[in-house]
C-alpha cells in the first residue's frame, strides 16, 4: 500500500472515530472544539490526497490517448 494511501486510510479512519465519538455524545464541550480541529485537519489532508489523486489519474489518461494518437 502506498504511503498516500496509508496517509488517507488512517486520517478516514481517525475521522470516523471523532464522529462516532460526537456521535455518542462521549466528550465534553472543550475536548469538542480540539475535537472539530483536528476534524478539520484530517479533511483538508484527505482532500490534498483526493486533488492529487485525480491529478495523477488525469495525467496518466491523457498520456494514453497520446500514445493511442501516435
């Protein structure tokens, strides 16, 4: 598994604990707030991740039609 890969998985999983956790009503209103940043955090990175992803995706489909043209 790639390190990108690794990186995502581990930020959605992490993600999924903080919403379970909110979820079940299981902290306080202060542990909440550094709860929602780190929330935060986690996204912006999956997003990066995401953005990558497909950029690297696009760029590999596009030199195939190039070779499929020549």
């Amino acid at each position: 598994m790639s390190t990108e890969n690794l990186e995502y998985k581990n930020a959605m999983d992490r993600l999924e604990a903080i919403l379970e956790r909110i979820d079940n009503s299981e902290m306080g209103i202060d542990e909440l707030a550094g709860q929602v940043q780190e929330a935060t955090n986690l996204l912006k990175k999956c997003r990066q991740i995401l953005v990558s992803t497909e950029k690297n995706v696009q760029e590999a489909l596009a030199s195939l039609e190039g070779e499929a043209d020549a």
